[in-house]
C-alpha cells in the first residue's frame, strides 16, 4: 500500500510493478505532476502479510463467576486459541495502524485478546449449560464464538478463521463431587456403603495413636463392624413376605362319577357328611392317576378331622 501525508493512494496485490502514473493515477493527482515520475517524491510504502497467523491465544486472566442450579455461584478458567488474517488491507491499515511505521502481530494480538475474552465470558455466562456438559459442547461454543467475533474483527479489516476452546476448567472440590454423583448412578449403593465401612474398619485397626486412640478405633470399628453387617443381612433378608401359596383343589369321584374340583373346607364337609372317605379315588393337578384319598398326604387333615365310628354300633 502507498501512502502519501497519511493518504493511501493505492493499493497493489503481490507482484511486481513499474510504477508509472497509469498505474498510480491517484498519487499522480495527489502531487499535481503532469509529466510522470521523472522527479523524486516521498512515499511510504506499508507491505501487509495477508496469510493466516495461527496460534493465537487467549484466557481468562481472571475467573468466570456462573449460578449453577446444583452446586450455586462457581468460578470457571477457559483458554484455547484462535487464528486471524488481514482481509481487507486499507481498513486494518486505518484502524489498527495508523502512524506506526511497524507493527507486529503480537501487539495487534494483544488488541485483540481483550476483546476475545470478553466475549467468552459473556457467552458462558448466559449458555445456562450444566457445568460438566461444557467440555462435550467445546466444538459448539466455539462455532457460535466466531461468528460472534467476526463482525467485530471485520471492523479492523480482519477476519478470525478459527477459534477454539481448548478447556474450560472449574474448581477441584467441584469436579470430585460431580465424579462422585456419576459414580453414584452406576454403582450399587449398598456395594458402595460396605466399601467404604470395610475401609473405615482397616484404618480404625492399623490406628497407633495409644490406648485411648486404639479404644476409640476399636469402637469405631464394631458400630461400623455391626453397620456393615446389617447392610449385608439387609440383602439377605427381606421385610416383603412370601407370596401365598396356591390354594390345593381336588377331583373326587362320587357315586362312580368325576365330580369337583372342591378345595378343601368343601372336602372336609364331604368327608364329614359320608359323600367321600379314605377309599375315594382323588386327583389334583401334578398327579400322574387317580389315588385313593388315604394315601394323599394333603389330605390327612380332611380324612382325620371325621370322628371314627361309635363302639357298638
């Protein structure tokens, strides 16, 4: 780019040139000249680089401060990098550079930083995302950045082509209890409970700290002792009762004809009435024949409950 007395009189892609007053018509203007470059003139000369400048990056010097619906007010750190180039060359030259005879990109990068992480900060803040789900969105957020970004940059004459969040990072205690609530959800609670009552009981008894110290360790680890075996009796034994059991229905034949099926108070009415007794020919379901009810051992209490016979009669 030429500049003459803060004026840009023209712009050239790479190659090369003679510069005659065809091809500079506007500094041709400029100085009033009407037979060419034949005399000396004073020009600046500003080559712009207009590749990609990768490895750009940026963090939050200071932390993100988000409401979280399960764990409150949380501080988030992010870093990550991005990648720019010079699109439109006149602009950058008047709103990045201005007077500076040379500029490099770590200084226009510094500029741009600022502007970078405020624009993070602004867009974790409202994403509303469950703290541990933004590490799986990285690809997302970052997308969404750069098109927020762009525009911006595109005022200094620049153009951000990549931009990514490489982490987002949250407090220790934080990740230890949300890596404890994902365990919880895949593990046995009672398994859990009988771990770590077994852990408390070995390091009760390794305890060397003296009489009282050993004392306090040993009843620490029988109420843990007595806590881990109700957690194991507890699956072994149940407060549910059994099921109850399928009520017993016989076939019996009566006056040599199949009659039934009767379940039990009915038959011990039979008996007692004389329609049925030891030699009726009884079958329920299972049976492989027809038996004599004497010799079926569910219906001893039918068959014992009839008086025998008086004496003498």
């Amino acid at each position: 780019m030429f500049v003459n007395e803060g004026t840009i009189a023209d712009v050239f892609v790479p190659g090369m040139y003679t510069l005659t007053t065809q091809n500079l018509p506007i500094l041709s203007t400029l100085k009033g000249w009407k037979y060419g470059f034949n005399s000396p003139f004073k020009a600046e000369v500003y080559f712009v680089n207009t590749r990609n400048f990768t490895a750009q990056k940026w963090g939050t010097k200071n932390p993100i401060i988000i409401n979280d619906d399960r764990f409150g007010m949380l501080e988030l750190r992010a870093f990550g990098t991005f990648v720019i180039r010079v699109k439109d060359a006149p602009v950058f030259l008047k709103e990045i550079v201005g007077t500076d005879g040379q500029f490099t990109t770590s200084e226009i990068a510094e500029h741009l930083r600022s502007m970078v992480v405020t624009r993070v900060t602004d867009a974790i803040g409202e994403s509303n995302l469950p703290i541990e789900n933004y590490a799986s969105n990285a690809n997302e957020i970052s997308q969404y950045l750069q098109d927020v970004i762009n525009p911006e940059f595109e005022g200094f004459g620049m153009e951000m082509t990549k931009f990514l969040i490489e982490n987002v990072s949250m407090p220790e205690e934080i990740k230890a209890e949300i890596f404890e609530l994902s365990r919880l959800n895949k593990i046995d609670i009672n398994k859990l409970a009988q771990l770590k009552a077994a852990k408390a009981i070995e390091k009760a008894a390794s305890n060397e700290s003296g009489t009282a110290g050993a004392g306090m360790g040993m009843g620490m680890g029988f109420a843990m002792a007595q806590q881990m075996g109700q957690a194991f009796s507890g699956n072994q034994a149940s407060s549910t009762p059994p099921p109850v059991p399928p009520a017993l229905n016989f076939f019996v034949v009566v006056n040599g004809q199949q009659a039934g099926p009767y379940d039990m108070n009915t038959l011990k009415q039979m008996a007692s009435s004389g329609q049925i007794n030891k030699d009726s020919l009884v079958w329920r379901e299972g049976m492989a024949n027809w038996t004599n009810g004497g010799q079926v051992a569910e219906l001893n209490s039918v068959f014992g409950s009839v008086p025998p016979p008086i004496p003498g009669q």
